[in-house]
C-alpha cells in the first residue's frame, strides 16, 4: 500500500496504532509492519511467541477507529522447542487451571496445538485456549473442544442481559441478546473492540449455553482532528 492512496484519517489510524503497539509492554514491535485503509488494519512481520501476536492484535483493537484486524504476523521462536516439549507444558498448564476438567487433550505438530475433548461450559472451552496459547513455543492454537452443557434454562436470556448490565465495559442498552436452543445471539452496535469482548465473554459464562454468536458491530466514534497550537 502506497503512502499516496492513503487518507488523512488512514494515516492518522496507522500512525496511532505504531504508537500503541510500542507502548505496550506486552508487544515487542520492532519487527512488526502496520498498514491502514478505512479502518482496517494489517499486520505483517514476525514476532517471538503466540502470546505476544495476539497481544498486538489486542493492542490495535484498542485503538480509536480501528473497524477491524488481519493479523499476518509470523511467530518465529527465539529458541526451538519441540513438540514433546510443548505438549507436556500444555498438559501442565491445564492440569494447573482446576477448572479445565480432564476430558480436554491437546495434539502438537510443529508447534503448532490442536484442543479437543468435551466439557460442561463454553467458559471451560475459552479458558483451556487462553492457557494453551502462553506456553512457551506454541506457535498456534486450533480449538475443537466441544461444549456439552446442562439443560439451557428457561430464563437464561434474562441472566444474560442481567450480566451485562453489571459488566462495567459494557453499554447493555446497544446489545441485543436472543437464545435459540444453546446459542446466544448478540447483536447492536458498540464504540470499542473491548467492550464486544467483554459483552461475549459475559454471554458464554451462561448455564447451557455451547455457542456465541457475536454479530455487535464496532462503530467508533469519529476521530477528532486536534491543533496542538490550541
């Protein structure tokens, strides 16, 4: 992308996000490229571990006016690990987590993990994925885990909304929430990438609920041209 076809909004979008991602103590972006047109953002390069490629791309989605993320950044390990290594980290690490029942089992091919097995809630399902993706020389993470949950309750809808209106990241009056069988639906739309994640997260902490199907748009506010001479 030609910095000519750019606009003055792409480039203030992929100036800030450059800004961010050195910010963050949690990224090491010397070797990561950003690009930026109508919001959305690219991410090409290389990076040490999995946990820091996705901490960039949380790092972009916070962000103002950022639509949304291709996250083409490579994992290149500093220090090799191999595959045996790695899937005793992984087994390590959930036994660790109590929540993580031991019906979950983990496959390694180059570096790269694939959860499978069965468990009671779509929580148990997010967390093994959050575990795995710390250990040290994954370098991805394909979830096939299962979610085979209780008898969805009659008035789980209404403990959706309720969590929601409690979750401080989360404007509950722009989300929409309808449940068809164990799915809950969200729609609305939403100023930030977080407060999306926050509202799913509280949706697949539901009793019997198997899936989120996260349809909120992230509309954010327009950008403010600021004149530092003011």
């Amino acid at each position: 992308m030609s910095t000519a076809t750019l606009t003055d909004t792409d480039v203030r979008v992929r100036d800030a996000v450059t800004r961010q991602l050195d910010w963050d103590p949690e990224v090491d972006a010397s070797a990561i490229g950003v690009t930026a047109k109508n919001g959305i953002v690219t991410l090409t390069g290389y990076i040490g571990s999995y946990a820091g490629k996705l901490a960039a791309e949380r790092a972009v989605k916070r962000v103002r006016g950022v639509r949304a993320v291709a996250n083409d950044v490579e994992v290149r390990l500093r220090i090799e690990r191999t595959d045996p290594e790695i899937a005793a980290d992984v087994v390590r690490a959930l036994e660790l987590r109590g929540t993580i029942p031991d019906t979950v089992q983990a496959v390694v091919h180059g570096g790269h993990v694939t959860l499978t097995g069965n468990v009671n809630g779509l929580f148990q399902k997010y967390g093994a994925q959050q575990i795995t993706r710390h250990v040290k020389g994954v370098r991805g993470v394909e979830n096939y885990i299962t979610v085979a949950p209780q008898a969805v309750l009659k008035d789980v809808r209404h403990r959706i909304v309720e969590a929601l209106h409690r979750h401080a990241d989360v404007d509950a009056r722009a989300i929409g929430v309808t449940v068809s069988g164990e799915t809950a639906v969200l729609t609305g739309t939403v100023r930030t990438w977080r407060q999306r994640e926050s509202a799913e997260a509280a949706a697949a902490h539901a009793p019997g609920i198997s899936r989120v199907d996260n349809r909120i748009i992230v509309e954010p506010p327009p950008i403010e041209v600021v004149d530092p001479l003011c």
